[in-house]
C-alpha cells in the first residue's frame, strides 16, 4: 500500500468499500491523488482493480484504464503533428 502526505499532496492506494454477495467478497481497488491546500482542493480517483477472495483464494482482476491510453495517443499525435509542423515549413522554403 502507497502512502505519502506532505502539507499539499496526498497519495493513497488501497480499498475502501467491501461486498459480499453470496459466498465470497470483493473489493474494488482505487489510486487516490489528492492536492489541497488553504481553501480548495483537488481529488482524482483512480481505479486500478477488483480483488475477489472466495474463502482461501484472492484473484485481483485489473482494470483497462482507457481514458489513460486515449490521452497518452492524443498526446504522441499532438508531439507528431507539432514537429511536423515545424519541419514541412522548412523543407518548402528550402524548395522555393
């Protein structure tokens, strides 16, 4: 388990809410990234898997975080398109 708190950020990893339907109990594990400071403050949950433990077994069932992939695609685009925009006007006065 992460844990770290200064004056201005908290992280913290773990669980927080329990179910158990039926014979076995599962726990939803979340990334907490908290910024406070005098006045307001910032929270960003983030999942990162389901524990399920039926009586001596645990499986934890990671969760596809796909707003993390699609942000880091829109970024590497984002790069692509900036430096060829930098290079393609270059290259065409280069031309003239």
């Amino acid at each position: 388990m992460l844990k770290k708190k200064s004056q201005y950020i908290n992280l913290v990893e773990g669980s927080t809410i329990e179910s158990t339907p039926g014979d076995f109990q599962v726990n939803p594990q979340s990334r907490v990234i908290q910024l406070s400071g005098s006045g307001w403050s910032w929270v960003w949950n983030q999942p990162t898997g389901v524990v399920i433990r039926k009586k001596d077994q645990e499986q934890k069932i990671p969760v596809i975080n796909f707003t993390r992939i699609i942000i880091l695609l829109l970024y590497g685009i984002s790069v692509f398109l900036v430096v060829l925009g930098l290079i393609k006007p270059r290259s065409i006065q280069r031309g003239a």
